[in-house]
C-alpha cells in the first residue's frame, strides 16, 4: 500500500498550512500511526474512501462521526445542491431553517426551542453563554470533550488563568465526585456541561443522579450530544436513557457531514439570547440546513439507525471472538454504533505500542480504524464489510502475537496458529 503522494503532500503543506504543521502535535485522542495511515484523501463514497495514491478504505472513522448515512448520499446532496441553486447566502432567513427546528423540536426531548449555528463548539459556547445570563452566575463545571472554547481547550496555553479558573471538572461515574464539586461552589455555578458518554458508559442510574443533583443546585444541565444525537437514537442519549436535560447540543451526523450545529432547550433559557450576543453572518446560510433536514427526514423514514446499531453489535461480537481467542488484554467497549478497543498491556506506553503492531496491520488489510478515538458504523455498511473489518482485525491480533505481545499460542500440525 503505497503512500508516496499523501506523504509528499503533507511535506508541502506543513510550510505552509498552520494546522497541518501541528497535525504531529495533536492531541492525544487524535493521534494516528505515523507512516502507516493516509494524510490525504481523493474521494468517498458510501462506506468507503480512497486516498490520494489510490488506495481504497472501509471508513469506520467517517470525518469523526459526522457522516451517518455514508458518504455522498444522494438524497442529501441533491438537497444542497437545490438550495444552492436557489440561492442559499442571502442573509435573510429562509423557509428551510423553520422546518428544520421544527423537525428537531418534534425528535428532540425537552425540546421547545432551538437556534442553529454551524459548529459543535460554537453549540456548547452559546450554551454556556445563555446559562451564565439566566442564572446570573459564573462557574462551570464540565466533563468530556466540549470543544475549543477558552473553558473548555484541551491545552492551557493561549487561555487566560482567569478563564480556568472558572471551570471545574468532575470523574464521570462517580456521583460523589460531582456532589463535592457542587457543594464546594454552591451558588456560583451556572451550568454543568457533559457529554452523556464517551466511550466508558453511564453506570446504571448515573445520568439520573447528575440530573438530580442539578435540580438540587438550581443549576443547568446541558447535555453535549454532538456525537451522540442522531446515532444512539434519532433524539440521542436523552432518548436512550431517559434523562432529560435544560439544554442540549446537537452536531457531527445531524447533517451527514455538512457543517451545521444546534442548541435545544427550555424556551425561557433559550430566550435570554434577547439579550445576549450570539451571531454569525454565515449562520444563516441555508444549505447546510437542506442537508440536515434532508438527513434527519431519511433517519426518521427508514430503518438505518436500527441497521446501525445491528452492524455494530456484529462487529463487536466479532472483535471479542478474536480477543478471547488470541488471549488479549484488550476489551471491547462502547456502544454498537461507536465501538472501540480498550487496549490494556501496562502503562500508556506499552498501549500505544501495541496500537501501532494492531493498527499497523489493520490499516493494511484497508480497514481504517481510529487508534485513539472511538470508531463509527454509517447505514451504508454492510455485512460484508463487517465481515472485512473482522477479518482486519485478526491480522492485527496476529500482528501482537507475532510481535510477543501475546500469551504463546500452540500450532496445529499445518503450522497454523
């Protein structure tokens, strides 16, 4: 598998494209293995893309997420590209963004009013923003990932200490965590930003609890569902747990890949932006609009979220097979529609040792998993490619036996392990 152009590529644009010269120095969640994984791809279709050299990949990365129904989907395209025909940049509001909230208010729980922005960060800053106005106080406490922001940047540098000092974490799970949190700032804290998960998922009567101690604390619960709206279920975890929170945020497979955000919630928060700045000339730009409505109508027509969910859960009975049978220390975790490998070799190092043999080895087989983010299945995805993914993914755990990474295993008199 060659990758001469992609690395050639990379080499220009580091000189001169910021963010590509950082690419090497992302954070951790984001690395990949470094010369064995594409920089630069050509095209997409379905469940697939290709690179710039050429080569072809089953993607269960999927632009992190924002791509749910496959790649280039007709009917969403199409969509857009009526919208741009008609004119999707005038500044004035079209009919499209009334449909589209409607749409949201009818599949969201405790939806009675929502605003779209155009992206995940931009969601949880005015939901942070809209908290500090109503509750009149300051404090934040948060957990996950919530984007860029200066409350919520993954690195300190370039954030004033004044900022950080505002934020306050918590260790998900744990219920007494979270109430030390609150009763050490108690009235002072206007919202608790969370993802309802990660990868590890909620302890049974975990969510319930953080709503309740919210209720306890007269402080807003904002639930950030970027990645899981649209894809856990059409109205996300709330949909999925039960629990429902003052405001929630909506992105990533809400448009299939087009840039486009929303913020859900009570009305009475969600009307203090009367007097709050929050804008954006191109937040009114309809075609990502078109995509979503598009998007959400096809999600709600169809059984795609349900075939999601089916081609998840083979895929995860396939990789926890392979892991009982190689003797791996490696868990398979996470819901069916964002599974992922919990490698666990010793410290952080022996893991991502580890995850260069697997991944490696994956990668070649044209299987692309993310070693450090969770993974996403689209409705594109077939059987056959679950079938191709597994079949990757034992030549990964060959790959750590070969390696010495695995308890020795006995041949058979062919010679095969």
């Amino acid at each position: 598998m060659g990758l001469d152009r992609s690395f050639a590529l990379d080499r220009r644009a580091e000189q001169i494209d910021a963010l590509a010269a950082k690419r090497k120095k992302v954070i951790a969640s984001d690395q990949m293995v470094e010369g064995h994984y594409p920089v630069f791809a050509d095209r997409a279709h379905g469940a697939h893309f290709w690179d710039v050299d050429g080569n072809r990949y089953l993607d269960f990365f999927l632009s992190y997420g924002t791509v749910i129904l496959g790649h280039a989907d007709p009917d969403v395209d199409e969509a857009v590209v009526r919208e741009i025909r008609r004119g999707f940049a005038i500044g004035l509001m079209k009919s499209v963004q009334t449909e589209l909230i409607e749409e949201l208010l009818d599949i969201v729980p405790g939806a009675e009013m929502g605003m779209l922005l155009k992206t995940g960060s931009d969601a949880t800053a005015a939901a942070v923003r809209l908290s500090r106005a109503f509750t009149g106080r300051d404090r934040v406490v948060r957990w996950g990932y919530n984007g860029w922001h200066d409350w919520c940047a993954q690195w300190d540098r370039g954030i004033p200490a004044v900022s950080r000092a505002l934020v306050d974490t918590f260790t998900y799970n744990d219920l007494d965590s979270l109430r030390a949190v609150l009763e050490r700032h108690r009235g002072e804290i206007a919202c608790l930003v969370m993802m309802p998960f990660m990868v590890e998922r909620p302890a049974e009567g975990f969510l319930q609890g953080v709503r309740e101690l919210t209720r306890e604390h007269g402080i807003l619960l904002v639930f950030d569902e970027i990645r899981s709206a649209f894809r856990l279920a059409l109205g996300g975890a709330q949909e999925y747990y039960g629990v429902t929170a003052d405001l929630v945020t909506l992105s990533k497979a809400f448009a299939n890949g087009y840039a486009i955000s929303a913020l859900t919630g009570r009305a009475d928060v969600l009307r203090t932006l009367d007097t709050v700045h929050i804008s954006s000339t191109y937040y009114a730009n309809a075609d990502a609009m078109a995509a979503a409505l598009a998007t959400v109508r096809k999600l709600r027509s169809g059984d795609h979220l349900k075939r999601i969910w089916q081609m998840g859960e083979r895929l995860q009975g396939g990789l926890g097979v392979l892991a009982e049978e190689f003797g791996a220390p490696v868990d398979v975790v996470g819901h069916p529609p964002m599974p992922f490998l919990d490698f666990r070799f010793g410290d952080e190092d022996r893991n991502q040792q580890a995850k260069r043999s697997f991944y490696a080895a994956t990668i070649r087989e044209g299987v692309f998993l993310h070693p450090n983010h969770h993974w996403f299945i689209s409705a594109s995805t077939t059987d056959d490619d679950i079938d191709t993914a597994v079949g990757a993914a034992r030549r990964g755990f060959e790959a750590l036996a070969e390696d010495g990474r695995l308890p020795s295993r006995r041949r058979t008199e062919d010679g095969a392990i």
